[in-house]
C-alpha cells in the first residue's frame, strides 16, 4: 500500500515520516512551542497588572521610592540603581550564551563550557539579587499608617518635602508585659498585640512634637506650576485633623494584606509577577548546570552536536525578553 506525504509547498520539507519541520528538530520545535505558551502565560499576568494600575493610580507606590536601596550604602538614596545592574548582569549573561552557542557550532567544548559557567554565575547572581530586594521591599524603609478606609498616610519633611522614616520621628514608649515562668516554655508576652514596631498613639505624639513633619495623602492633585499629577501634600492643621481622625494602624514594610509604599495589589503583583520570573531563572540556572556538567563529561562531544546548548539558550533568551517587559512595568512606566 502507498504512503501518501503532505507537503509544504517547498521542496525537500515534508510533514510525515522522519521529516523535519520547518527544517527545526523535534527538540527545538518543542522549546518554541513551550516558549510561546509561557509568553502567553507572562502576557496575561502583565496585562492585569496594567489594569489594576490604572484602576487605582492614586494608589499606585512611587518606584524610586520603593526601590531605592543599594548593597553596602545603607542609607543612600540611589533610585533604580540597583535594578538597573540586576537588568544588565541579566542581559549580559544573554550575550554569554550566544557565545555558549556559538561556540558550540564550531565544536569548541573549552569555550563552550566557559560561556556556559560565566552564564550560570550571572543567573545565581540576578537570582541572589532578587532576593535581596524582596527582603528589603518585605522590611520597608519609612513606615506609614493607614485610615479607616485602608488608605495609606505618608510623612515628609515640611522643608525638603522627602520621606521621613518612623524611626525619625518615633519614639517607643512603655509595653505592659506579663512574666511566664520556666515551664511555659516562653519567657514573656505582651498584654497587647503589636503587629508594628510602633503604636498609632506612639505615631500621633511623636507627630505632633515634630513641627517640621507633615502628611502626604494618596489623593492625586495637578500642580500648578508644572501640570503633573503629584500626591497631595497636607498642611500641618490639616495633615493633624487627617492623624487624628482617620489613622488606626501602623503599616512598616510590604506583605500579601499590607504595604507602606501604597496599594497592598502593587505589592500582590509584585511578589507573584517577580517571583514567577525568579523560578524561571533559577530553573534556568538548575539547566544551564546540567548541560555544563555534560559539556565537561563530553556527552556532546560524542554526540557530535551541541544542540542541546541551543536548546536551553532559547529558553535562556526568552526568560531574558521576559525581564525586559517585567523591568519596564513594575520600575519604569
């Protein structure tokens, strides 16, 4: 019986038998396809956090005040500094890996497996960066209360109009404690519960002996001079009145329920969108590793093709793209 083969309309491409599509291996085609389904999967998360943004841009957290923390310069404002060499140490172990695969074309397993490692390393180290900025994003910086309505109140300085942190104005005031003994297996507990570092009382006296700190609302405001949208900034009568009446917690740091930056979404979007991004990378890491390992074995060698390189360098890139778009969303726009 004959065997009929459909063809593409280009000679020498058929879709049957041993065949090869598109004159891509079977590998290949599948990373392209699992590829293009993850995009698919990042799109949809990056188009939701496009519209909660808009839907409550005067909540939404200002990015160079919420990353604005560098290793080893405690206390110095550097805004986007740090993601921005997160993004470059990402982007260059892109270009490693074209190295990685170029030289794998011209069977060079040295270069190959240098390529390959100095990839890894700027993986673990935008991996190890991450987490430096959720520990950071997770303990906050300034502190802040919230209302009755779950609305966040910042405090500036009345002069500079620049963030001022609790702790600069704060002081921590008495804790009723009851005693346990050996046997409870505790040594102490408070009478009360404190959630924050501070009380919302603690925050209301240390405001109002501070003169030169007021309140910066989330309510949105053109100002005059300039036309742009800013957040609107309370005289000290007024910002007193807002303290008094409406304050009934204390926000320090960012969490699933809680952030001092904002809107809690902003912080929602930002653990599950980075965090999503993080496991494909350290699972990149965890590839790149196995491969390198085959590389030094000379599994490919043998095998007389590096395209297993290739194969993980595709995915490698499009984790990569992937950061761009993340980068330009949560830091940028």
């Amino acid at each position: 019986m004959d065997t009929t083969v459909a063809t593409t309309g280009t000679e020498g491409q058929k879709w049957g038998g041993a065949s090869k599509p598109l004159n891509v291996s079977y590998g290949k085609m599948m990373m392209w396809f699992f590829i293009l389904s993850d995009a698919l999967t990042f799109t949809g998360f990056l188009a939701a956090y496009g519209f909660s943004r808009f839907k409550f841009i005067e909540e939404w957290p200002i990015a160079d005040e919420v990353f604005n923390h560098f290793p080893f310069l405690h206390g110095t404002d550097a805004p986007m500094f740090y993601v921005a060499l997160m993004t470059f140490i990402l982007i260059g172990s892109s270009v490693t890996m074209v190295l990685a695969v170029d030289a794998g074309h011209h069977m060079n397993k040295k270069k190959v497996s240098l390529y390959m490692l100095l990839t890894i390393i700027g993986g673990l180290i935008f991996v190890g960066s991450q987490a430096w900025e959720w520990k950071n994003f997770i303990a906050g910086e300034y502190g802040a209360v919230k209302t009755k309505g779950g609305k966040i109140l910042q405090f500036l300085d009345v002069k500079t109009g620049e963030r001022v942190a609790l702790n600069e104005f704060v002081e921590v005031g008495p804790r009723d404690v009851d005693t346990y003994g050996n046997s409870e297996g505790i040594w102490y507990t408070t009478s009360g519960e404190y959630n924050a570092t501070y009380t919302i009382e603690e925050v209301k006296k240390g405001f109002v002996d501070n003169p030169n700190v007021t309140i910066r609302t989330q309510q949105l405001v053109v100002n005059e001079e300039t036309g742009a949208s800013e957040k609107l900034v309370l005289s000290r009568e007024d910002a007193l009145v807002k303290l008094n009446k409406d304050a009934v917690g204390v926000v320090e740091g960012a969490n699933l329920t809680e952030n001092e930056y904002g809107a809690p979404l902003f912080a929602d979007f930002f653990f599950f969108i980075t965090g999503f991004h993080g496991f494909h990378v350290f699972s990149g890491v965890i590839f790149n590793l196995i491969i390198f390992f085959n590389v030094l074995l000379g599994t490919y060698e043998k095998r007389r093709s590096y395209e297993m390189v290739e194969k993980v360098g595709l995915y490698w890139h499009f984790v990569d793209l992937v950061w761009v778009f993340v980068f330009t969303f949560f830091y940028l726009v």
